[in-house]
C-alpha cells in the first residue's frame, strides 16, 4: 500500500480506488515475482486469504498463480471488495473468488475454514497492535500454512538526484518527510502499540517458524511508459497535497513545477522519468 494518503493521517481509501488499482497493476510483475517465490512451499493451497486486499488486484493474481484454489479478498472498505469482485467477473474466476467485508484481525474468525496461505500487503501496518494482529492471523492458517506479508523494502523512486530545477535530493526530502508522517499515523491508530520493526521475530512470537524474508525490485526505466509516468504524477500529486507542509517553500515550488502540465519540466513530460521500488516479503509457517 502507498503511502500517500489523506490530509494528516485520515485515509478514504474509496476514494483512493483508482490510484490504488493503477499502482498495483503497474507492480504485477514485482506481485508475480513474489507469487512464484511463495508458489516454491506453498503448493496446491485449498484456501489463499488476501487480508487488506483493497481492490483485488493481487487477490486475482493468486487465482491465476494457483488453478483451482479458492481465494477470500478480506477488507474494511465495501466498495474496494466491489472492485474486486467485478475484477473476477471480468478475468472468469469468480466461482472460486469470495470477498468478506469487516475489520481486521477480527473479521477473519468469519472465514468458513482455515487458511493454507494468507497474505497481507503493505496492510498490517494499518493495525494498531501488528504483533497482537500477527497473531490473530496466525491463529486462522491451517497446520502447515503460510503467513506472508509484505512490509518494508524501500521507497519508490521516479526521478534522478539532479532534475535541474530546485535543490537536489528533492525525493530524499519527501521521504524523511513522509517517515514522519507514518510514524504520527501509527500513534493515531487506535490501540497502537510500538514495535521493532523486526518482521521475522515477530511472526516468530506469532508462534510460526522456519521464517523466510525475500525483496522484488520493480525496475521501470526511463523514459516511462504512460502508465508509469501516471503513477509517478498521482503519487507526486498526494506527496503534494498531504506531505506539503513538511517541506520548505521552494521544495513546495519545485513540485508545483513537476506536476504542472503546461511546465516542460514537469514529470507530464521529462524524458528522465521512471519508476524504480523495492518491496519485501516476509513467510512463516504454522507448525503441524
């Protein structure tokens, strides 16, 4: 999950449907990369759970990677589990896509029957106690199922160091700016409790093993693809509208610069665009 998201730290993530499914079908190959990694152990799984699906988009890519099994795409927003089913429709796999509207971790315990694999990408760190979250997912694999969730890696790059307007280094800015604002949205959460982010131990005090961490590179490079500079606009444009106030006067200038169309050095236009992001994926497995 991006993290660009609404004023402060409130997030409308209907609202954020189109952004969202457009970022993820941009990063299926980094998705598929992880799939054919997770599809090593986990073999003919009876049930993929997608916790945090948002609009399908990976739940999808799971039905695909896995013939024959029947995926459940959990998520607090109905709307976004709408998309999701619609994209199902669409690819012929609804006879064995289910979805299931509700809080996590609590709605899972809905789920008719345990999980041979369970995915969550880039959503539990939207849960105020990721370890006590951790465990609740745990508590709904099958004996032998995996854990895999998606957390950390780096984040996404679009332009060089230089971009001959404003001062360089404008994206390392952005981040350490962003990092801020991360860390004020998990105080804001709702029974929020910090944690090292050590993901391994802590799918370890989940009570799994045999734990397994691996990171996929989307690698894009200029010039950008349409797609590609679309996703690089609509990121910068939330960079612009939530993180502004973090940054200083002439940052904010150089961004109005890179987001303006009629501007040729704006991001509608540069030949020096791309898109490059790391995310890592981290298993664990429940004992027999």
């Amino acid at each position: 999950m991006a993290h660009h998201h609404h004023d402060h730290t409130d997030i409308g993530w209907a609202e954020m449907a189109p952004l969202l499914e457009a970022q993820a079908e941009l990063f299926t190959p980094l998705y598929e990369r992880a799939l054919a990694w997770l599809a090593e152990e986990v073999t003919e799984p009876g049930l993929v759970v997608d916790a945090g699906s948002g609009p399908g988009v990976i739940s999808c890519l799971f039905a695909e990677a896995f013939p024959g099994t029947r995926v459940v795409a959990v998520d607090g927003s109905e709307p976004l589990l709408e998309r999701a089913r619609a994209r199902a429709g669409r690819q012929g796999i609804a006879d064995r896509f289910g979805t299931l509207a509700g809080e996590l971790p609590e709605v899972l315990a809905e789920l008719d029957y345990p999980a041979d694999l369970l995915w969550a990408s880039r959503s539990v760190h939207h849960l105020g106690d990721q370890r006590a979250a951790l465990a609740a997912y745990a508590a709904r694999l099958a004996p032998g199922g995996t854990l895999a969730v998606m957390e950390g890696g780096l984040p996404a790059r679009f332009l060089p160091r230089d971009i001959g307007i404003g001062r360089p280094g404008l994206q390392a800015r952005v981040d350490a700016v962003e990092d801020e604002w991360f860390t004020r949205m998990r105080e804001e959460l709702p029974g929020s409790v910090a944690h090292t982010e050590d993901w391994p131990a802590l799918l370890t005090s989940a009570g799994l093993h045999h734990t397994r961490t691996r990171t996929f590179l989307l690698d894009l490079p200029a010039p950008a693809a349409d797609r590609a500079r679309a996703y690089a606009v609509a990121s910068l444009t939330r960079t612009r509208e939530v993180l502004a106030e973090g940054l200083d006067a002439e940052d904010r200038a150089t961004l109005d610069r890179l987001l303006d169309p009629a501007d040729p050095a704006s991001v509608h236009h540069r030949p020096d665009v791309f898109v490059l992001a790391a995310h890592t994926v981290h298993t664990a497995v429940r004992p027999v």
